[in-house]
C-alpha cells in the first residue's frame, strides 16, 4: 500500500470511528439488546445494524447512493419511516410494565427472564431496520466515499474499506455487548433496567421525534 492509499485509509478510519464513539439511535438499541437478552440474542442486533450499514456501503461503491441522496422525496421518506420507527420502539418500552423486569436476572441462567427476552431473529430486524432507516447512515458514508476517495482510488481498495468499516462497526457494537455481559457490571445494570428501558425508550422517542420534524419541515 502507497503513502497515499495509507493516508486515505487513516483518515476515513479515523473519521468513521469517531462517528461510532457519537452516541445515537443503534448504540442506545445496542445498550437496550445487551441489558434485556442474553449475549447470544443481544448479538442479532450488533449484526443487524453492521448489514445495514453493509448495505450502504455497497450502494456508496456502486454509485447508487449518491442517486438515492439526490431524491428528496426519498430522503424525506427515509427520515419519516426511520422517525416512526425509532418512536414504535419507544412506546414498547415505555409503555412495559414493572412486574415483567421482576424475574430479570442477567447474571445467572434463568428461564424466567423469558417474558422479557426476545430472539435473536427479532433482535437482528430490529437493529437492520434502525440502520436502514437512518438516512444519515447513508449520508455518512456518501460523504466519505465521494469527499476522500477520488476516481484514481481503485475499487478494490474501496471494497476493502467498506468491508473494514462494516467489520469495525460489529465489533464497536459487539464490545458494548461483551461489557454489559461481564457479571459484575451486568448485575447492577440489571437492577436498574426497568429504568434504563424506560430512558433509551425516552431517547429513541425524541430522536424519532425529531427526525419526523425536521423531515415534514422540509417538505
């Protein structure tokens, strides 16, 4: 690899790492996953969100991403389905009630936790569904790939970039996983997680919130 394909790969490894450190709508589904379920369902998630980011970075390298963010009726779209979505997921979680979280017990195995918990399934649509969603998913990485990777960068260097930031983003969501799941700071996670659902459900609420708003305001 030349200096100058270096310097390309630092810099967007950089920015999209700094980009996942920003707190946003898949960390606080990640956070949710990881204190409701066990490590192997809360990991659905974290693979859910990497294919849908997948998705984008195939779409950016093929051109149609660039397409897709000229459509303003589309990115409006986007923005209200997303919108929507993120607050459907809030009303589930604010709306359940205390008895369910009784039986929690993340620190130990326990079928009783069941009433709680989902699948693995539910859990990789659930976080799919919030990258896909998220119009500035698709934006991110349009911007990266059209501001830093100029036409001379091969397609192969490009593909490998897209499969390192897919891989990056499953393993940043997988790390969130495998701390929660560590007994010690599971346990006191679990106490409170009647509470913790009931704020990331506030979060996604004014998150979807405002993405609805700024979406009917430009249209």
């Amino acid at each position: 690899m030349d200096v100058n394909l270096l310097g390309i790969f630092v810099t967007v490894a950089i920015a999209h790492f700094l980009a996942l450190l920003s707190p946003g709508p898949d960390f606080v589904l990640v956070v949710k996953s990881a204190i409701k379920n066990e490590g192997k369902n809360a990991i659905g998630v974290a693979l859910g969100i990497a294919s849908a980011n997948a998705v984008y970075i195939g779409l950016c390298l093929i051109g149609v991403g660039s397409i897709l963010a000229a459509s303003v009726p589309v990115m409006i779209a986007l923005k209200i389905i997303g919108g929507l979505f993120l607050i459907y997921l809030a009303v589930q979680a604010i709306c359940a009630r205390k008895s369910s979280y009784n039986n929690l017990d993340m620190t130990a195995e326990s079928t009783n936790s069941s009433a709680v918990q989902s699948t693995f399934l539910k859990e990789f649509i659930t976080g799919f569904m919030s990258g896909i969603l998220n119009p500035k998913n698709l934006l991110f990485y349009l911007s990266l790939f059209t501001v830093v990777l100029t036409p001379e960068v091969g397609f192969a260097f490009k593909l490998g970039l897209g499969i390192w930031m897919t891989v990056i983003v499953f393993l940043w969501d997988l790390s969130i996983i495998f701390l929660l799941s560590t007994r010690s700071i599971r346990s006191k996670f679990t106490k409170a997680a009647y509470y913790i659902d009931k704020v990331t459900g506030a979060l996604l609420g004014l998150i979807g919130f405002a993405i609805v708003k700024s979406a009917l305001v430009k249209s």
